[in-house]
C-alpha cells in the first residue's frame, strides 16, 4: 500500500517497488524452507499453523521494521 517506483531508500537506486517484492520473496521462501526441512517427519495441518504464526507475527514484524 502506497509503494511508489521512486526511490526512498537510504539506496537511491533501488526503488521502493523493487524492494517490497525482494521481502515478498523472502517471506515466501522461509516457509517452504520449513516444509521442506519437516517433510515426512511432521503432520501438516500443524506445520501450516506454525508458518501462518511465524510469518504472521515474527517475519512481518521484522521486516516492517526497515520501512
């Protein structure tokens, strides 16, 4: 929400766009690692729940924090 193509950065060569997308990529990334490292050793319907807790309430505060 209100993510221009200016740069506002403290890297005035990336823009702001490019930046949120590079964090989405992140943010999907964590929880596949997470499938990928419990495949065959856990139940899915609690490892969904603990990636929506992770991305939810760890992963997206700590990337709102650079904004």
């Amino acid at each position: 929400m209100n993510v221009g193509g200016e740069p506002t950065l403290k890297v005035e060569s990336v823009p702001e766009l490019v930046h949120a997308i590079y964090q989405c990529m992140f943010a999907a990334i964590t929880p596949a690692l997470a499938i990928g490292a419990a495949a065959e050793r856990a139940r899915m319907g609690p490892l969904l729940v603990f990636i929506f807790i992770w991305t939810t309430l760890v992963y997206d505060v700590i990337a709102c924090w650079i904004w």
